[in-house]
C-alpha cells in the first residue's frame, strides 16, 4: 500500500540557515547546527497524522571541498537522533556533475516511489530548488519564505513561515482518521 510522505529540506526547514548577504547556507558542522523552533512538535503531528517523514537535501559543499561527507552525516546523526524521521537522503554533488538527485531534479524523492502516494505527498522547502523538485514528483509543495535575496519559487500551494504553520496547513488537508489516507 502507497503511503502518504511529508519531504522536508534540512536547512531552513529542520535547522537554521547561516545567512550570507541574504543567501542561506549550511552550518559548517554539529557545531554550529540549532533546531529551529518548534521542529520537534511539528514533526510529531505529521507523524501522528499517518506521514513517513523523510529529508531531501542538497549538499553540494562536499563536492566543492568546503565540507566533508563526515560532517554532514554527524548533523544527519544528531537530526535522526533528535526528531522523529524515517530517513535522510542526500545529494552531495554540485549542478555541474548533472545528478539526478540533485534538487530541483525530484531523483531523491523518486528513490521508493513504488512505495509513495505522491498525490497525497507534500514537500516542504525554503528555496526555489525545493519547491521544484516537490513540484516534479507530484507532491503539494509548501513554501517556507524567509525573504532570501535569491530566485523565488514560480507556483507553490501554501506559503508558510515557519514548519509549524506548515503542519497545520498539512493536517488541514486531512482532517479525520489518521488512516482515512
């Protein structure tokens, strides 16, 4: 039975985002990685709510060697430790090595689509990339908009603040039964 999945972007949806001149990046390593609030209890509705959570991130700073593949699977190991996730997958590959995983490109969605009803499916992201990609795979996309100083998503069907606001909107969706989807 195809189940429902809530996909989740890892910076600026899980943790925060190392703001650049209006543009985010990720935190260097474990270090400098903070929840944002509020992420625990959402996750816990969705998960309450019938959704197999699972994080598609891009990671192209190890492709460019400014981060190691270690690093990133420390901040993946403190994520699966902390929140309620069924699995985090990555794309570590920049737009030049032409991976199909790499968002906007909806390969790390794809990867168990004989196990996901994608038309019940969200994707929850905080850049163009995100919303692309959820958009491809035939999942309802939610915006989370924090006014980065880059390329915005064209189309989206919700525009949130923050994952809390995302998950209301998502329970919205269904209400009842849990296993009604």
């Amino acid at each position: 039975m195809r189940q429902p999945v809530v996909f989740l972007d890892r910076d600026g949806v899980l943790n925060r985002v190392v703001l650049q001149q209006g543009r985010p990046h990720p935190p260097a390593g474990l270090a400098e990685t903070e929840l944002l609030p509020g992420v625990p209890e959402a996750l816990q509705r969705l998960k309450q709510a019938g959704f197999k959570l699972i994080v598609v991130t891009n990671q192209p700073d190890v492709a460019r060697g400014t981060q190691t593949r270690e690093e990133v699977e420390a901040i993946h190991a403190f994520l699966l430790r902390r929140l309620p996730l069924d699995a985090i997958r990555s794309c570590f590959h920049d737009d030049a090595q032409g991976c199909g995983c790499r968002k906007p490109l909806p390969g790390l969605l794809l990867q168990e689509s004989e196990q996901v009803d994608y038309s019940r499916s969200f994707m929850i992201g905080d850049r163009w990339r995100d919303i692309e990609a959820g958009r491809s795979a035939g999942c309802r996309t939610i915006f989370i908009d924090y006014g980065y100083r880059e390329k915005q998503p064209d189309a989206f069907d919700h525009k949130a603040t923050c994952l809390a606001d995302a998950a209301e909107w998502i329970c919205k969706q269904f209400p009842g039964d849990s296993n009604e989807h």
